[in-house]
C-alpha cells in the first residue's frame, strides 16, 4: 500500500479534455507525481497542463505515442505507472482506483482498462480491440525492458500487450463504465480525422504484421 504510484499522459493537441483529466486524477489523491507528455501539440496543451501545476514536457515535434509514453517513463520513479490518454471524457476518480487496485491489492502485472456504457462507437471499437486500450496500470520492472516502445508510433498499447504475452504476464481487465474519449473526427474535423484514424489502424496493421501476431491468441490476454 505504500507504493508509488506515477500517471503519465501523453498527449496531442488535448486541449479540450487534458485540465479535466488532470483535475480528476489529482483528485484521485493516489499519485505521487503526474506527468504530462505533449507530443509536439500546437494548441495550447502544454499551457493547459501547467495551468495545473504537473510536471509538463513539450517535445518539439511529434514523434509519436510511443515515444511520448518512454519520455514519460525516464522522467518518473515510481514502482507503479498509470497510462491515461489526454482525451477522456467523463474520467471519474473511481476509473483510476479500480484500474491501480490489480496492481496494488492482487499482485496483477498489467491492468487494462475498457470502456463500457460510454458510448456506442467507442464502446464498440474496445469490445472488438481491448487490447488497444491506453488506459493501463502497470508494474515498473515490465517497462525497464521496453526499449522498443520509443519505436512502437500508434502501436504502443499492442506492444505492452505483446510484452504481457511473451512474459507470461498475469493481466486484469478492468470495466471503466461511463467512459469514452473524443474522437479523432471530433479534434480535428471530419476529413483529417479519418485520414489520422486511417495512419493510426495502418501503424497498429504494420506492428501486427511485424511480429508475427495472432488476433486470436491476443485477444486471450485479457479475460
């Protein structure tokens, strides 16, 4: 119980929902440091989050999700990481809670937090891919390994869940009812949405065809 716990959020162009994500977990009262990640963001995220007083990182150009997650990594200590995406909406205390308290109370490895009555789009999209989730809570020793997250662009998420494989890693879904996140077509309208969500299914399409995965065996990870 006296671990300490770190939240990362990497982020791009959040401004929107990043001081509500960081109220809340601040709000939380579990964290004892909270770093935000601004992946090259031109919108203000960056004054946003120091707004908050966290530590703020502003990368100078965007290097990817990946990326962003690793520089968040070096510039913590902590023997517990959170992972929480810069565009939730409706993000409630009880969401980070339930998704440390594998890790902290039962000895889990990795939690993954999915979404359930959000909404339908988003809501489907992680019954089909919970393994894409970027709400995750995990212990520091699995990422001390991880070299090649800096590398893994969108496929961030199917690479901690290819590490879980590989490790053997014990795993716990986490249901986070209420809660969904914008949409790439609501942050940057309706044709650069598409084309940013069409890069982001070809990133996660290269990694799968990189190393080899199976959608069925991955599915499996998370009961």
């Amino acid at each position: 119980m006296n671990k300490k716990i770190s939240l990362i959020i990497p982020a791009y162009n959040e401004v929107e929902t990043i001081g509500q994500v960081i109220k809340t977990a601040k709000k939380s009262d579990i964290f004892n440091e909270i770093v935000v990640v601004s992946d090259g963001s031109t919108d203000g995220t960056v004054q946003k989050a120091l707004n908050y007083n966290v530590k703020t990182i502003a990368l100078p150009s965007n290097i990817g999700k990946g990326a962003a997650m690793s520089v968040g990594i070096d510039n913590t200590t902590s023997e517990i990481i959170v992972f929480l995406d810069g565009d939730l909406v409706n993000l409630e205390v009880n969401h980070i809670k339930e998704l440390v308290k594998p890790i902290l109370l039962d000895d889990f490895d990795m939690s993954c937090g999915v979404f359930i009555e959000g909404r339908d789009s988003t809501d489907f999209a992680q019954k089909i891919t919970p393994w894409l989730t970027g709400q995750r809570a995990l212990k520091r020793d699995v990422l001390d390994c991880c070299a090649d997250l800096k590398s893994s662009k969108f496929g961030a998420e199917l690479f901690l869940t290819k590490i879980a494989i590989e490790k053997s890693l014990k795993v716990k879904k986490v249901i986070l009812k209420g809660l969904t996140h914008r949409t790439k077509e609501e942050k940057r309208g309706l044709i650069k949405g598409f084309i940013s969500r069409m890069k982001m299914y070809w990133q996660v399409f290269d990694y799968f065809r990189r190393n080899n995965l199976n959608y069925n065996h991955i599915n499996t990870v998370m009961k």
